[in-house]
C-alpha cells in the first residue's frame, strides 16, 4: 500500500481489519522496510469505519504511481477486537509443554521490600499453564533456569539468592492452622516438578520442562518449596538512577534505532569510527538476545530481518552472526564481514528486547478527552508525601 493519502483513518481500518481495536499511528516512506512484489493500493481514503482497506476510495487494484520507498506501515495497539483470532508471537505463549499451553511467567514477591520494589526483582517463580498459575519446585534448580526467568522479565542477569530465609518463612507458613499451603503443596496440579535451561535460551519455550514426575504417584516436589529468582535490573531502569556510561574497553558499543518502544530497533554498531547495521543472514533470538543484554536490557522476544525497523546508512558491519549467548557483547559473536555475502540494507536486522515492568501505565492518564484514547496527558507524582495528578 502506497503512503499517498494514507492518514490515521486508513491506519484505524487497517488496524480493524488485523482484529486490533485501533491504530496508535501509521508510517510512510518504508519505515518498516520495503515489500516485495505489485503495490495494490494508492491514494487510499477512508472514512475510518469501513470493514476493510478495500472498502475505502483507492485509484483501483495495481493502479499507483509508487515505488517501495514509500510503503506504508502502522503500528497497532495491543488489545484485540471480541472473537479474533489471535497469533502468537516468540512473545507471546511460550511454547507447548506436555499438551498445556506455557503462557506467562513472573516473580511473585514474599520479602516486604521486594513487594514495594518496582519493577518485582526477587521472588517465588511462577508460571502459566493453560490458564493456571503454577509454582516451580525448588529441586535442581539451577542459576542458568534463573538467568532465563530473568531475561524474560527485563533483566539483563541474575544474582545468587540466599534461599535459607525464605525455607524458614515457608515452614512458619506450613505450622499456621489458618494457612492453605500445607493442602495445596499436596496437589501435583500446584508444582511445576522440573526446569532443565542451559542459561543461554531466550525464554522457558527453549528449555526442557516437566510438568509432572516421571513416575505415576511420585510427589511433584518432595521438599516442598518453590524456586527463588532474583534479578539484577540495569542501572537505567532502577528508581533514583540515571543513565550512565560504563567503559567496557574494546567492546562494540550497540545501539537501536527507529523503533516505536524503548529496547526495539534495528541494530547498529560502531565499529572503525563509523555506525552501521548488520546482515539478517542466520540473524537468530541467541544473537538478539545478546544485543539487548548488551544494552541492559533481558533477552530477546524477537529477532527481526527484512529491514522491519527501516532501513540503515552507512555501512553494513556483520552477516552471518553466531552467538552462543553467553557472549557480554555482539562484537565477540563470530560474524562474517558483510562485504564478501553480498548483504544491501534491504535485510538489516532488529530487535524487540524484553523490558521489565516498570508501571508507569498506573502514572500516566489522558484527562478531559471524548473517548479513553484521547485527552490531557496528566502523570502522577509526589507532592509533599501525597501522590497528586497534575
């Protein structure tokens, strides 16, 4: 589809058309990189409530006057219409395990000062199963099942946790007669019995889990108590810390660019002075993940290619990238020099990086407007010890 004409009402039906509620914003100039193949669309105008981008007022099927260079693109938002169909993303469910769907995981805070930490860095391991939270025993786990708990939160690593307080804390809880855990740690259908991650995996989908013990009638979890996680955020995402630049001597500094959300956007090094991107060819979610690692980010929640963030200048550093993850930056990845494959701007990768939860969705309202997509923007901040909007 051509970018002539094209406005935020043709982004809204296109938006539709996908199953999402509404567009946040549409692009021109290929922001997201070129197609291939006929430029159907031209001089599309909607009225912003057609079903379909064919419903709107266009020159005619594979009438246009466009090149490439001035695709168009949208940017969605998130929620999806009643009854669409939904497509999962590497984001978005973790993969099949033993038949039950993995959907999410997350830290469920016990300390009192991780309770009031944002974002939650220590706490039990829980995590989705078919629609059903489930705690993940403690037995065998290992720091490198930490390491990929903690990339998918946001944290680029995770720190040793002293799990002698919390057993204490979880036998005070099984002597209270008022507790339900000494009845619930019975059920099979409460534990997840074992996580096998080698620690360089972008996400739980890519390590070897069982649900349940091999043997029919064994106990899930004998000791009885659930995995700690503790995760180092970077400095960037730590209230009352700022930015700030860390020597790393001969490290390639990275970068992002052209992305809509802070930790997505296509990759570019500096390398012999200059900024330039890297190649797609076998670009993969290891060597993503060390990319947003590098920038503090946690792992990877896709690796993109085919100039899905636009389209760099310059010169293009890498192709054929391979990591094994455990490298601290992308410059110690082996990599081809992208001269000798051939490799144009048309395939420089991206990334989308999974970041921590900072809720700043609970500070930030619009105010005053017709519909809860517009208003004043008003934030939410301390004013004399009492949080006031303003």
């Amino acid at each position: 589809v051509c970018d002539d004409g094209f406005d935020f009402r043709a982004a809204t039906v296109a938006c539709r058309q996908l199953g999402y509620t509404a567009a946040i914003t549409w692009t021109h100039s290929a922001t997201y990189g070129q197609g291939e193949g006929p430029i159907w669309l031209d001089n599309v105008q909607c009225g912003g409530s057609e079903g379909s981008l064919a419903d709107c007022i266009h020159n005619g099927w594979g009438i246009s006057d466009c090149h490439h260079g001035e695709d168009a693109g949208v940017v969605c938002s998130g929620q999806h219409l009643p009854g669409s169909p939904t497509q999962a993303t590497t984001s978005g469910h973790l993969g099949e395990v033993s038949g039950l769907s993995l959907e999410e995981v997350r830290l469920k805070p016990i300390l009192a000062w991780a309770k009031l930490s944002v974002p939650v860095m220590e706490g039990a391991v829980e995590v989705k199963l078919s629609g059903h939270w489930r705690q993940v025993c403690d037995a065998r786990w290992t720091r490198n099942n930490s390491r990929v708990v903690c990339g998918m939160l946001g944290f680029p690593r995770e720190k040793h946790v002293n799990t002698s307080f919390y057993r204490k804390l979880w036998n005070m809880k099984l002597k209270d007669p008022n507790s339900s855990l000494k009845t619930l740690i019975q059920k099979n259908s409460f534990w997840v019995h074992r996580v096998r991650c080698q620690g360089t995996e972008p996400h739980l989908a890519h390590c070897p889990i069982q649900v349940t013990p091999p043997a029919p009638h064994q106990h899930a979890c004998p000791r009885g108590l659930h995995a700690i996680v503790s995760c180092l955020p970077s400095p960037a995402f730590q209230k009352g810390k700022g930015r700030h630049k860390t020597s790393l001597g001969k490290v390639l500094p990275v970068r992002l660019r052209a992305g809509t959300h802070t930790g997505e956007g296509r990759v570019e090094l500096l390398r012999h002075g200059q900024w330039g991107t890297v190649c797609d060819k076998q670009w993969n979610l290891v060597a993503a993940s060390v990319v947003c690692r590098q920038l503090g980010y946690g792992t990877a929640k896709q690796a993109l290619v085919g100039a899905q963030m636009g389209q760099g200048l310059g010169p293009i550093h890498m192709s054929e990238v391979q990591c094994t993850g455990h490298e601290h930056s992308l410059g110690e990845c082996h990599f081809q020099d992208a001269e000798r494959s051939g490799c144009q701007h048309e395939a420089d990768a991206a990334v989308r990086c999974h970041m921590p939860h900072m809720d700043f969705q609970s500070q930030v309202r619009l105010a005053g407007g017709r519909s809860p997509e517009e208003g004043v923007v008003e934030v939410l901040v301390p004013v004399q010890g009492q949080l006031q909007w303003g």
